[in-house]
C-alpha cells in the first residue's frame, strides 16, 4: 500500500500484471528452459506471465535456474594490478597486450579498474578510459540488458519460491562480485532475515 495526501493506493503483489494468464507451468526441464528465456523479454507483461509460470513449479524450475544462473565471478585483483602497471610499459607491444586483455575480462573488474585511474600516469589513464568505455558500452548493450534483467527477475523467481534450496541458490549469488546482480540477492537474504 502507498498513501498520498489522503488517499490509499493498494497495489496488487500476487500478480501478473495484465490480465492475461501465465504461462502454464513447466512439467520438465525443456519447459522451464523456454520460460527462462521469457524472463528476459523486455515487455514485463510478458516476463511477468513466465517467472509466475516458474514460481508454481518449482520442481523444474529449481534445477534450470541452478545451472543458469552464477554467481558475478571475482576478479582477480591482483593480475588486473598488474597489467594496469604494463599500460605504462616503455614496449609498446606489452603496453597494447596489456590493454587487450583488460578489455577481455567481463564488467565485474569496472570497480577496480575506475579505481586504478585515480593514480594512473597519463598513458595509462587514457588506455584505462579506452578499456573502461569499452566494459562499460557491454554492459549497456541490449543483450547485455536482456541478460541481466532475466537474471534479476530469476532472483525474484526464487525469492518467492522461498524454499530451503531456492534459499540455497540465492546465498551463493549473493556471494559474487560487487555488481547490482549480487546486490538484489543479498537483499533478499536481508528480507528472508527480518521476516522469520
């Protein structure tokens, strides 16, 4: 419920949100496979009708999100410091080897690489931008939104499951790198907290 001035607005939580039905629910795992592509669809009415669809069985959908979803995998500071140092390399074979594969490491390294650009050198500043604008236009991309978005709606597939093995999946995503995927999960455990 949400008030303003004096009036009350109840809003309904048990959904779908249109009037439409939800899917049927998956009685294997090729059915509940179709529906996780569904979450990712960008009309919510329709990712709405699939992860309802995966909330009312849980017996496929539990083991299909199992192996779909993982956890932000952790960056390995240590090697992402060190090729940052060879951005300023005075080879330029190694300065540019350097840079290729910091632009092949996933999104999850933008934290640690915006970091290293406050102390950087001049050349490495602008190679960090370089691979900065690089990470960071992937993870604006449309398939890279698509993608993150059925992985935050799977989150919420879960979290209404609720049961001990939905609870299981969503503590090991929240054990990921720092990115809003491992945010929401652990947000979730924080709800689950206070309401038992």
């Amino acid at each position: 419920a949400t008030s303003s001035d004096q009036s009350v607005l109840l809003w309904d939580l048990a959904r779908p949100l249109s009037g439409k039905a939800v899917f049927a629910a998956p009685t294997n795992a090729k059915q509940a496979e179709a529906l996780w592509d569904k979450l990712g669809d960008p009309d919510p009415t329709e990712s709405d009708r699939a992860l309802w669809a995966l909330v009312k069985a849980p017996a496929p959908a539990l083991p299909m999100l199992k192996e779909c979803l993982k956890p932000v995998p952790m960056p390995d500071a240590k090697l992402v410091q060190a090729l940052v140092k060879k951005l300023d390399s005075g080879n330029f074979a190694e300065r540019d080897a350097a840079q290729k594969e910091l632009r092949g490491m996933t999104p999850a390294v933008l934290p640690l690489l915006r970091e290293a650009r406050k102390g950087a050198t001049v050349e490495q500043s602008r190679r960090l931008d370089e691979v900065i604008a690089d990470l960071q236009a992937r993870l604006e991309s449309p398939d890279a939104i698509r993608a993150h978005l059925r992985e935050l709606r799977a989150l919420e597939v879960l979290e209404r499951i609720g049961s001990p093995e939905a609870r299981k999946l969503i503590e090991a995503m929240a054990g990921g790198a720092d990115a809003i995927f491992t945010y929401e999960a652990k947000l979730i455990l924080t709800r689950w907290q206070k309401s038992h």
